[in-house]
C-alpha cells in the first residue's frame, strides 16, 4: 500500500471508528489497524527522510533542517 492509500486508509478508519454504528470488538479491530497502518507510514516518512539526507550529503550540504 502505498503512502497516500495508507493516509486514506486511516480517514476511513477514523470515520468508520466516529460512527456510532461500530460494535466494540470491530472497533478494536479498527483500532489494531490503524495502529500497524499508521505504523507503515512513519516507516516510509523514515524512509524517505534519509533518501532526502543522503540528497543533501551529496549536494556538499551539512546543515540539515527539519522536514
């Protein structure tokens, strides 16, 4: 899944979770995959955060800024 279908992965869960249509165990459920979604998305903010570094490095840039 790629970055931008996992950020509309979790609105869904967000609304899906805001209803008050949800059972308590699928809202778990919800819960526990918003968590692992939510979880892949820092991992390719990482990802992407050292590609940007390595970027900069070989540019002759020391100085990093925030993202």
């Amino acid at each position: 899944m790629k970055y931008e279908e996992s950020i509309k992965r979790l609105e869904d869960i967000l609304k899906e979770i805001e209803s008050k249509d949800v059972d308590l165990e699928k809202m778990l459920k919800l819960f526990d995959e918003a968590n692992l979604v939510a979880s892949k998305c820092q991992q390719e903010l990482k990802k992407a955060k050292s590609k940007i570094k390595t970027v900069l490095e070989k540019n002759g840039k020391i100085e990093l800024s925030d993202f």
